[in-house]
C-alpha cells in the first residue's frame, strides 16, 4: 500500500517547530507514524500543505504529519474502511470521551460534521478519489482517577479523571496535545492496558507472578514490568514500578522512586529523583531530589536539585535551574486557558495543567511559573528580584540575556516561522535592505 504524507509547515508554540519533529513518548512524531504503519506500507511519498493529491490507481492510504495514533487505531480504522469497501476518512463522535475531553480543546485540525469530527486520516482502496465516507473510530475510552482534590480548595471537590482510551489518536495542534498524547494517551493507556491483560488473561497472570517470586521481587519490580536496556547502573536502593521502560547506558543512583515511566538512553538520575507517570528524553540529567509528576521531558535537558515539575512539557536541550516550582492549579476555581492551534488563548478543558517550556532555554534558579504559561524556545531568565514569577507567556524578545554584554555567546536556534535575522544588515545597502522588508 502507498502512504501519502501531507506535511503540516506550521511551527508549533513555544517550539518553533513541526509538529512531526517533535518528541512523544521519547521518539520523533514522524518515527512512530513510521513504525505504526510499517506493517501496511510498502512506499511512501510526501507532498506540501494545500498540494492536490496525485493519482494513483492503488490503495492509498493518506494523512497529516502532525498525527499521533497508535497500532490499535490504524488496525481499527483499516478494518472498517475495508468492511466499507470504498474511500473512507477517519473520524469520531462528539460523544466519544476521550476525544472530547482531550483530542478536541485547542485544536484546530478537525472538521465538523454533525455530531462527529473528521480526522485528516484517508483510505483510499482504488486510488485518490474526490469524495470518502466517514468512518467513526470508537476510541474506547476508560474512566481513570489520577487527583482527589481536597474540598476546601474547590468547590468541585473530588477525584479528577482522564478519560483514557484503548485505541489512541490526536492531532498535535498545541504543546498541551504533546502532553495528552504522552501522559494520556501513552503511559496511563500503558497501564490500563496492563490491566484489562490482567483480567482476560489468567496465564498472563500467573507469568508474571512465578517471574516476581522467581526474582523475588515484588509484582510491579519485576522484568515483566520494568524493562531495562543495555549497560545500566541501577543502584539497589532505587525503586522501580513497572509498566516502566528503561533505555541504555541509564545511570540510577540511591533513593531514586520511578514509577510507570519512559527514560530514554544515556540519562543520569541522582540520588533521591521522584518520577511518576512521566516521559525523559534521551541524554537527560537529573541533579538529586528533582521531581517530575506528569511531564514530558526531550532529550539533553536538565533540571536541577530541587524543582518541581507537575504537568509541564519541556522542550531539548533546556537548563532549568534548582528550586524552580511549575504551579499547576488556579487557587480560584477559573478555567485554565492555554495556547491552542492558531496561537490563541483558549480555554484548555483541564482543572490542573502546568506550562510550558521549549527548545534551548535556560532558567535561573528559583523560578516560580503560573499554570499553562509558556517559554518560547531561545530565552533565557536570570534569576533576580525582578524575575521570580513569570504570570505571563514569556516570548524571545522578552529574554534577559538581550541586555548582557556576551549576548552573542547564547544562539538563536529555533526562530518563529517567517523570522528573518536582521542583525548582520548593517553591511548590507541600504536599498537592498528596503526591497527585502518590503517583499516580507
């Protein structure tokens, strides 16, 4: 079957980046589209936004780069379409909860049609044809508990709940989808999962326990459950809960507690870390007693002794300093509104989220950030009376190395879309320069 890859050029906030070259569950977005679909694909071409498709008289199978789905979906989707024996688009009903509640704030990728959404996900078992039908894919949504909120803080006290599917799919419009897409959609759908195994499955059961009593460790500690790659340094006095995944060359030291977690290759976690239900990216350091409940975290950052960091997306290659406190919850109970697919503030549909942060940042010590705030890629804050709580969206211009002498030793590397560096004009004519500004 051909695969036809529509690419999504629009940058997203606070990355500056593809949606496809971003990182979920540790891989690039583009890779797990790759290896989900490798067992359909024997080709593959990719065409611009707003490109016609071309014409083939094979079976076609077509999406948008900035997708997320899962095996589940795809074999779910395929099935049906092929049951239905015509063109077909992948869509849902807006009584499908997990997409309700997760899938559809923020986003700006899916069409309305009745009560269901459209999904930028075709087959096409003849060939590219104008016209497909709508294939509603039930995403099988479970009910999950993760925070009792106590009733003297709200008045909507009780357990909040996701919505966690079996068959997962979003399209990756804002950095609060990275989160879903991860957390959500990723390792508590691992868990339930496991779960729903547990109970259809006696013999898997019984597996899993002679491999915890042959081991003699407990259910959740053993290597059914915590998978550890190559040339890893564990120290005993760590504690691991499964499902957990550990890459290669991974370094964790003493009082370390990882609980159904993704650490990628060549990460180092000292002594006294708590990681829960979070994902560490490749080449990562963790300074002791660092803390990550529910967060995303790309590859070669750090976050230094001492921080917390609760529901927050970190972009690669970002220092934050020690005692950095991530606040996600409103003390008055006002909805939490975040960026969404067009850059606008929108109302995030989650009672508890973090902020943001992106690519090459650094943050000095000390920093308190209010919920769904963001750090654009590039800035870097100076921990300074003046610089302790960052209550708004913080953008390049607004870094504080713009007024060191050595700004110049602190790169650019993601630049919004359609930036262009101005700064070497100087030797440039004057003429030339005008004729530019004009044609941006």
């Amino acid at each position: 079957m051909l695969k036809i890859i529509i690419q999504d050029q629009r940058y997203l906030s606070p990355f500056n980046e593809r949606a496809r070259d971003l990182r979920i569950q540790n891989k690039p977005l583009w890779l797990i589209q790759r290896d989900v679909l490798s067992p359909y694909i024997d080709q593959e071409i990719e065409i611009p936004s707003g490109t016609p498709l071309p014409k083939f008289n094979e079976p076609c199978l077509v999406y948008r780069d900035n997708l997320y789905f899962d095996a589940a979906f795809i074999k779910s989707f395929l099935v049906a379409a092929q049951d239905m024996g015509g063109p077909c688009q992948a869509g849902f009903s807006a009584s499908d909860l997990a997409f309700r509640e997760h899938a559809l704030p923020l986003s700006t990728s899916y069409t309305r049609q009745g009560d269901n959404y459209l999904a930028d996900l075709w087959f096409f078992p003849n060939g590219i044809e104008e016209y497909s039908e709508p294939v509603i894919v039930d995403m099988l949504a479970h009910e999950v508990g993760y925070y009792h909120v106590p009733p003297y803080i709200s008045f909507n006290q009780g357990d909040l709940v996701f919505y966690v599917p079996i068959r997962s799919m979003i399209a990756i419009d804002s950095w609060v989808h990275v989160f879903i897409a991860d957390v959500v959609f990723g390792l508590f759908k691992r868990g339930l999962r496991f779960e729903e195994q547990l109970k259809r499955d006696p013999f898997y059961k019984l597996r899993i326990l002679g491999k915890a009593l042959y081991e003699g460790k407990q259910v959740l500690e053993c290597s059914k459950l915590v998978k550890i790659g190559r040339n890893c340094t564990i120290d005993p006095r760590a504690i691991i809960h499964g499902p957990t995944t550990i890459g290669d060359n991974v370094t964790i030291n003493a009082g370390a507690i990882i609980e159904n977690c993704i650490i990628g290759d060549n990460v180092n976690i000292s002594q006294d870390c708590q990681l829960m239900l979070s994902v560490v990216g490749d080449g990562s350091f963790l300074p002791f007693r660092a803390s990550m409940f529910m967060s995303t975290f790309m590859e070669n950052s750090m976050v230094a002794q001492n921080t917390c960091l609760q529901m927050v997306v970190v972009g690669r290659n970002t220092f934050i300093g020690a005692g950095s406190t991530f606040t996600d919850f409103n003390l008055l109970p006002t909805p939490i509104r975040a960026r969404d697919g067009n850059g606008e503030l929108d109302v995030a549909n989650r009672p508890i989220l973090g902020g943001c942060v992106g690519h090459n940042c650094r943050l000095g010590s000390g920093m308190i950030v209010f919920p769904a705030r963001t750090i654009e890629s590039d800035v870097v804050l100076l921990a300074s009376r003046d610089r302790r709580v960052i209550d708004k969206d913080l953008r390049y211009e607004d870094s504080d190395h713009h007024q060191l002498t050595y700004a110049g030793l602190h790169t650019r590397l993601y630049p919004r879309q359609g930036y262009v560096d101005t700064s070497q004009w100087e030797s440039v004519p004057e003429e030339l320069v005008q004729s530019i500004e004009d044609a941006i």
